[in-house]
C-alpha cells in the first residue's frame, strides 16, 4: 500500500470572486547570499461549481512538521483580499484580521501590449498577477552582454490594472 504524504484544503469562493493561493518557503541560509529570503510556489488546486459558489481544493505536496506558511488573495471585482495561513496537521489556521485593498479598473479601448524593461533583483522575488485572469505574469530573463546584467521583459497592457506583491520579513 502507497504511504501518501501530501495534504489538501478546501474553502469556497462567492460568485465573482476567485481565490489564488501561495505557499512560502524560506531559503536554506547556505543559498541566501545569491537567493531571496522567501520564495513562493502557486498552490495547484481543482474547482467544483455549486450553483453560484466555488469550491476550490489546494494541495500540498510536501506538508512541513512546523507546517506551511500561506498567503490567501482573494479577487474580488474592486478590490483584493490578502490573508495569510498556516496548514499545520490536518488544519488550516487563517488570520482573523485580512488586508484589504480596493482599486480602480480603466477599461479603454487600447489593447496592445507593451513591453516593460526592468533590471530585476534575483534577491527580491516580486509576482505580478493580472487582475482578470488572476493568472501570473512572469517575466523573460535574458542575459545583456553589453552591460553584462541579467534583465527582464514583461509584456504588460496599457491602462489595465495589476496587482504586484512581496513577501517580506519585518525586522
């Protein structure tokens, strides 16, 4: 018989929200010096439609024993919810104080992308997360041999919102 050492959540989201959620793992502290403190992993998850709800399962491949920091975003239509957790045994814990943030949506007619040039951090991981799709906008890496850097490109639509976040830790 199979020993299966992976976990699963479940929770509900109202009609016209959609829920995404992160794991955070911390760098082991020999990798720190060329690494981010705090790197984060999408939660694959299923989806069962309940007449005007969602219900979404997530799953944890590897549960830790001191368990699995998790940060919650929520999409609503103006604004997003942000929550952290904990998956620690067979439960999930959730603070009982989320972030809210509303923002404003500008809908033109233009729709060609454009691309944006950064130098990025490699010790600073930063996703950005279209607002519609709630899918990740993850960046090219390529190496510039004139200035001897890596650098970035993400293509970006003019005018449309984006919801880009860190994680930190307070010192």
């Amino acid at each position: 018989m199979e020993n299966l050492q992976g976990k699963h959540f479940s929770i509900t989201d109202q009609k016209g929200v959609n829920t995404v959620i992160y794991q955070i793992n911390k760098t082991r502290r020999e990798y720190l010096n060329k690494y981010p403190k705090f790197t984060l992993e999408r939660l694959q998850n299923t989806e069962e439609i309940v007449g005007d709800l969602s219900r979404k399962t997530y799953y944890i491949d590897e549960p830790q024993k001191q368990g699995n920091q998790l940060v919650m975003l929520s999409f609503g239509e103006d604004n997003v919810i942000v929550n952290s957790g904990l998956l620690i045994g067979n439960e999930v814990r959730i603070s009982k104080k989320p972030s809210q943030l509303k923002f404003n949506t500008i809908n033109p007619e233009e729709t060609e992308y454009k691309e944006f040039n950064y130098t990025p951090n490699l010790k600073r991981s930063i996703s950005i997360i279209d607002l519609d799709t709630t899918e990740e906008v993850k960046p090219k890496l390529y190496f510039d041999e004139s200035t001897n850097e890596v650098k970035g490109k993400c293509k970006l639509k003019p005018y449309k919102s984006y919801f880009a976040f860190e994680i930190r830790e307070d010192k």
